[in-house]
C-alpha cells in the first residue's frame, strides 16, 4: 500500500532518477560507451517516447491548452524521428538495440501505464509534470552523453540541431506547469 | 521626289515620337528603393528576431529549422502564414510596426519596426 502510495505520487522522481542513475550513469561515474548505430536508436526511441506519451495525453484531456502541447509534441517528435531515420539510411547506418534504449523502453511502459490510469482531474498535472522532467532528462542525456560520443559529423549535427528544440520543448513545458499550478 | 521627302519626314517625325515616348516612361516610372528583408527561421529563433525596415519593403521568412513553424501576429493572429514546413517561405509588405510570433512554439517571437 504505501508502495503504491509512493509510486502514484512520485513517478516522475523515479523515472527521472532511474534515467539519471541507470541510463546515464553519471551519478556512477560509469558512463555507458555507444556507437553511431545505438545512438542514432536511442534518439529514435527517446522521440518516440514522447509521441506516445502525447498520444495517451489525446485520449485522457480536454484541456484545450495541454491537448495543444500534446498535439505539438507528436508533431515535432515524429518530425525529428523521420529525420533521424532518413539520415540513419543515407549513412548506411542500421539503428542498434541495446542497454540504453531497452531502459526507456521499460520507462515508457510504466510512465504509459501511469498516465493510462490516472484520474482524468489529475491527468493534465501529471502528464505536463513529466514533460517537464523528461525534457530535462532528454536534454541532459544528449548534451552530455549522446553529442560527446557521436563519431559521424552529420549524425553530430543532427543531434545538436535538436538540442534548441528540446529546451524549447521544456520552456513549454514548464511554462504549463505553472499554469496548471496557478 | 516629293513622296520621298514626305516619307523621310514621316519616319523621323515617328522616330521622334517614339523616343521621346520612351524617354517620357523612363522619366515618369517611379524610383522605387524597396527592399525585401530576409528573416531565416532556424534553431527555434527568428533571425534576425528584431529588424528596421522602410516603408514599401518587404519581409520574408524562411524556415530552414528540423520542425514547422509559423509566422503570426502577436498576440491576437490578426493575420498569419500558416504553417510553413521546412524550406518553405512566407513573404509580406507590413505597413505598421509589427509583433509577430510562432503560433505553434508560442515562446519563439519577432518584431519589425517603420523607420
């Protein structure tokens, strides 16, 4: 009971720490080392997160303003995936499953199943919560592990071409938030 | 003879007209200084966000950013271009100081200012 106390109030703190803990390990000091092909799958699978996390935010709001940022969100995200896609093909570079991406798949699950279950009058809080801190989590991750390891400039450049649209993201996140809190 | 006076006569009497025709249009055409400014759209900003234009120049903006964006009044979208996808151009002639901003990612704004 009071797990499940724990885990209802706080799945955004679990998410965001076991992102920061396992995924990136820097509070390990154990950096994961990736190549070209697993990055190139991690940014593919962190926007498609997003997307669904927007998706589950079409069905369970109608708020007009968080039914806009979802519709944004989706946009923007499949936009960067058909991108990042187009470019993995152009460099013959085949996506790689591996740790990092198997990781946010398993959190996507359960921020899915999370937002799926929540009471409509909380859901807006919750799902605008947790952009706010997966955003955070995103842009960290590929300003401080996904840029510094890319090898191939053009996958470089892709990646730092979407650094300004993630905290752009995140500005509109929290700028939500603080309506919501409001 | 005579016909061939009046025929040289004739030609360089419409020779005449039509040059000092032409000269009329060159001399009335109006001088136009106008200028087509150019905003690029690119790593979530406007660029240039602020810009000073004359009366009669033109604007044009060009999204070569990784996602769309739009071009709209701030912050009543009196007018707009829709939404523009990428490498796609939206071109107007504002005729007062304008605050724009895009519709879809409402934190990325614009103004352009008359002289």
């Amino acid at each position: 009971m009071y797990s499940r106390t724990f885990f209802r109030k706080w799945p955004l703190g679990i998410f965001l720490l076991i992102f920061l803990f396992t995924v990136t390990g820097w509070a390990q000091n154990d950096v994961p080392q990736l190549n070209d092909a697993q990055i190139a799958h991690i940014a593919v699978i962190a926007n498609q997160i997003d997307v669904d996390y927007g998706k589950v935010a079409l069905t369970k709001t109608k708020d007009a303003e968080v039914l806009q940022f979802a519709e944004v969100m989706i946009r923007d995200h499949e936009a960067i995936i058909a991108q990042a896609t187009a470019l993995a093909t152009k460099l013959g570079v085949t996506p790689e499953d591996n740790d990092v991406s198997k990781s946010l798949m398993e959190q996507q699950k359960t921020m899915v199943a999370t937002l799926k279950n929540a009471k409509k009058d909380d859901f807006a809080k919750l799902y605008i919560d947790n952009e706010v801190a997966y955003h955070q989590a995103v842009v960290d991750a590929v300003k401080g592990l996904l840029i510094p390891q890319t090898q191939n400039a053009e996958l470089k450049s892709t990646l730092e071409k979407v650094v300004p649209l993630l905290e752009h993201h995140l500005e509109m996140a929290v700028q939500a938030q603080r309506k919501i809190t409001q | 003879m005579t016909a061939r006076f009046t025929k040289l006569v004739l030609v360089a009497f419409l020779s005449a007209t039509v040059l000092t025709s032409c000269q009329d249009k060159k001399e009335k055409a109006p001088i136009s200084d106008a200028v087509v400014h150019t905003v690029i759209i690119e790593g979530m900003q406007f660029n240039p966000a602020e810009l000073t234009i004359n009366s009669g120049d033109e604007v044009e903006w060009i999204n070569r950013d990784i996602v769309v964006h739009d071009v709209s009044e701030d912050p009543g979208k009196t007018w707009g271009s829709g939404a523009l996808e990428v490498g796609e151009t939206y071109r107007m002639k504002p005729i007062k100081d304008i605050d724009y901003f895009c519709s879809i990612h409402p934190t990325m704004k614009g103004k352009i200012k008359m002289k």
